[in-house]
C-alpha cells in the first residue's frame, strides 16, 4: 500500500510546482514588448511532455509501489532549491528577454552576465530538473530514465534552433559566444573549443552557412 501521508504530499507538492510554472509562463505573456517567436511547435511539444511526465510519475508510483527512498527524496528536494535559485538568477538578468518560447526582439540584446557568463541556456537546465524532479521525488526510476532521455534530446534539438535564431541576429558576437560558454552544463576548455568548432560546422553543414 502506499503511504497515504506521502501520496498526500506528493499531490500538493506537484500541485503547487505545476502551478507555479503555469504562472511563470502567464506572467510573461502580459508582457507589452513580445518579439517575433520562432519554432512555435516547440512550447506545445514542453507542455505535451511534461503532462506525459507527471501522468507516467503518478502511474508508477501507484502501480509498482515501491518502498520510498527518503535519501533520493532528499535528493529531489534539495534540486528543487538548485532549480529555483538557478531561475531566479537567470531571469533576473535577461530580464524583459525571458520568453518560454524562442523569441528573437527587435532590440534584442544578447545577455552575458551572471550565470550567462557560463552557460548559453541556464534557463534550460533548470527545465530539464523541471521534468526530472517529479520521477525522482516519487521513486519512479522507469518514468526518469525516458523521461530524461526524451526531454534531454528535445532539449538539444530547442538549443540546436535557438542558436541558429541567434546567429542569424547576433552573427560573430554569438559565435564568439558560443567558444567561451558551455550550453548547459560547465565544460573543461579544451572540451569547450571542440564543442563549439563543432556546432560551428554542423551550422554550416545543415544550413548552408551564413550568408
């Protein structure tokens, strides 16, 4: 049987974090200045999957019914600290440019301080412990393995297409860019150099270069 005490606390907690996620994304849709969004499909597609992800979460968690690890509990907790601050900081400084969408401004800025002095996408890190959180808090190890492999390559995929949009605004400031920052997790120089040479290729490769 589940505990009913901790089934009671998962719903709540679930409750309030679906809630504030949904306000985040009202919040800046009363915005006055919008730009031109870009890939519309890709916010439709999030919020598919993160539906997919609660519902797989609640059906493992009360299908399988395993013993509840308070330490991997402990664990989803304390990301929930990391992804709030990690937010916080991120929107703080992009400021009027925060957008759940891929939203290009007219006069658009590209941010470089704060935590994007060292990551491109820390915004989408903390979309990423969005969707991983829920499956890890309820023990639903099934649910967090697809769910952070699916969610992870559409990650990359909405990276991929944001950072072209950006090229094509920003041109050799953003590629610049591109070399000295990681795009979602810190990496080691030398890794970096060859990340970026590579994006940098398959940029040309795929889209035929900038003109």
């Amino acid at each position: 049987m589940c505990n009913m005490n901790f089934t009671v606390f998962l719903i709540l907690l679930f409750t309030i974090g679906t809630a504030i996620g949904f306000t985040e994304v009202f919040l800046n849709n009363k915005r006055k200045e919008t730009g031109q969004i870009k890939y519309k499909w890709i916010f439709p597609v999030v919020l598919i999957f993160y539906i997919l992800m609660l519902t797989s979460t609640f059906v493992e968690y009360f299908v399988i019914q395993r013993k509840i690890n308070i330490f991997v509990v402990s664990l989803g907790l304390f990301l929930i600290i990391i992804r709030f601050l990690l937010k916080y900081w991120s929107v703080k400084n992009l400021g009027k440019f925060w957008s759940p969408n891929i939203e290009i401004r007219e006069k658009h800025e590209l941010i470089k301080a704060g935590p994007y002095k060292y990551l491109r996408h820390p915004a989408y890190l903390t979309s990423i412990l969005d969707i991983l959180i829920a499956p890890i808090i309820a023990n639903a190890y099934f649910t967090f393995v697809w769910t952070f492999i699916g969610y992870l390559t559409l990650t990359l995929i909405r990276i991929h297409l944001e950072e072209k949009a950006l090229i094509e605004k920003f041109g050799e400031e953003y590629i610049e860019y591109q070399k000295e920052t990681s795009a979602i997790l810190p990496l080691p120089k030398f890794l970096l150099i060859k990340w970026s040479l590579f994006q940098i290729n398959s940029n040309k490769l795929f889209h035929g270069g900038r003109k």
